[in-house]
C-alpha cells in the first residue's frame, strides 16, 4: 500500500502464543493448559489493524527480529491493508512475542520476550512519515526513547499524537515509556487514554479524581476505562460517563486497543461528542471480548453500530 495513512501506529506487532489454562496462578501456584494458538496482536499493530477494518488508510512504524516471524507478520499487516513501508527488521534479535494465558472467564497475563521491539528508533524518514498522517497513535509500551521524540513532534504541533498508557509503569520498566515523558507528554496530546490498573499507578488515583489531576496537567480529550463499570471521558467542555455493554465475556485480551481505535476513529478523526464517540468506542472493546484472541471481534463500522443499538433498544 503507498500513499499517506490517516493514521499511522507506532510500537510492536507480533505473534501471540495463546495458552487457554484452567486458572491464573497466584505466586508459587500451578495451573494446566486446555487449549493452546497463534495469533496476531502487538498494541500498534492491532490498532492499525483495527482502524484499517473501520475504513480507515493505516500505516506503522514497527521493528521486527531475525525469524520468519518477522515475514509472517508482514505479510498478515498487507493482508490487513496496513501500509507497512515503514516496518524494518533488525539483523540479530529475535521477533517480540506474547504468551498470553487465558482462564474460562476471559481473564488474562501477558507475559512478553524477544528484543526486537524495545530497540526501535525513529530516523528522519519516520518522523516525516509522521508527519504525514492525520493522527500518531502510541503507548506505553513503546521505547521511551521514542516516545520522546513523538512528543517533541507534538510539542512542535507537527503531530496529533494519541497515547495509550496500557500498563502500570512497573510493567514498563527497562522497555516501555518512563513516568517523566508520560509527565511531559500529558499537555501536548490529542487524547490520553488508560485503563485503571495502568492510572492507579501513574496518579494514584482513579475515577473521576483522575481525571481532575489529568485535566489540570493539561489532558485536553481523554479517557479511563473501568472494565464492567464502562468509561469516563473527558475535553474542554465536558466530563461524561459510559456505560458498559452486557457481554458474553470469551477474552479481554485487545478490548483496550479495540476501545482506543473506535475513539480515534469516531472522536479525533470524525470530531464527534464525546459521548457518542465513548458510545462507539466501548461497543467496539465490548464486542472483541466476545471473540478469542486480540483482534476476534475487530470489526466493520456496520457490526459495531447493530452491536450499540441492539443494546441500547435492550
């Protein structure tokens, strides 16, 4: 695919080893695997992908290891209608990967290895590639050393930068985004978005005191998902509540980045109220909890719109 991208997502694409096991283990404990899979995920491929099945042109910047993994990654984002111009794939580390264990109830641990990932930079040819496209997405999980740059694109407004804390900052430690650059970051995003484990550790805080201390660090538009319990979102105007669809659960595992697409999709791209574009964007997470694997139930604009109203005519 050539041409410019709407959005353009940078981070990790990968494969997920999905282990169906009969609990999730507290330290010390045991469980025993059901079922086990390959599947697609990766936080920035899956929102690309995400958006592409929205109808949305998408590109990435990702680095890939030294294995066929790399090519069958590839090859599944072209597949997707994901530009990928900008994927590289380095000489000597392995691909990134996920292991993701998974109990009866869609509960999951994501344990993840390989280095290819956490050594990705940015060259002047990204960063104008960047600039190209209407909105950036990123998260925590990218390299801090490259988050940085993204936000000095911001900072300098030749970037609409969308970030995704995703985890607690424990879970970033020595690979992902550092507690300072999520401080510098807050004032020159286009949306701020975190779920509640991830914000309690950041603010240590969640609800709506959260969102009071990020709004006066300057978060202009964001949203803090809690689960069952739905979604806060926020902008200059208003603070609004969402609430979250009844599902059948099957798998978390994507929901956030299912959520996230539908909010760059419907609140940055297509400007709309925050609470219609909070509305779309839970249907979206709701709905890929009812399928396996983190890209299940990404779906079309059509599917996600009968979702939400079926259950608003509920």
């Amino acid at each position: 695919m050539t041409g410019v991208p709407e959005v353009v997502a940078v981070g990790s694409a990968l494969l997920d080893e999905q282990y169906l096991v009969t609990n999730l283990p507290e330290p010390d404990g045991g469980a025993y695997v059901t079922e086990e899979s390959e599947a697609f995920g990766g936080v920035a491929a899956n929102v690309a992908v995400a958006l592409s099945r929205l109808g949305r042109t998408t590109g990435i910047v990702v680095r890939l290891g030294n294995d066929d993994t790399a090519d069958t990654v590839t090859k599944n984002l072209r597949e997707e209608g994901v530009a990928t111009d900008r994927v590289r794939q380095s000489e000597v580390e392995r691909s990134t990967y996920c292991m993701v264990f998974r109990d009866s109830d869609g509960r999951r641990m994501i344990v993840t290895g390989g280095g290819a990932a956490k050594q990705l930079t940015l060259n002047a040819d990204d960063e104008e590639y960047l600039r190209s496209a209407e909105v950036v997405f990123t998260n925590g999980f990218c390299p801090d050393r490259v988050t940085r740059k993204l936000c000095e694109l911001a900072a300098d407004g030749d970037i609409q930068l969308a970030f995704d804390l995703a985890s607690p900052l424990e879970g970033l430690e020595g690979r992902g985004t550092e507690r300072k650059t999520v401080d510098e970051l807050l004032s020159h995003l286009a949306l701020f978005v975190a779920n509640g484990p991830s914000i309690r550790s950041y603010l240590g805080a969640r609800g709506r005191e959260a969102v009071d201390i990020l709004r006066t660090r300057g978060v202009r538009r964001g949203a803090l998902t809690r689960g069952e319990h739905g979604a806060i979102l926020w902008d200059d105007e208003e603070v609004v509540d969402v609430p979250a669809l009844d599902v059948d659960v099957v798998d978390t595992t994507g929901a956030g980045d299912a959520f996230v697409s539908g909010l760059i999709h419907r609140w940055l791209l297509e400007n709309e109220p925050a609470d219609v574009a909070g509305r779309f964007a839970t249907a979206a997470g709701s709905y890929n909890c009812t399928r396996t694997g983190a890209r299940g139930g990404m779906t079309d604009e059509d599917r996600i719109e009968a979702v939400l109203n079926d259950r608003v005519a509920h």
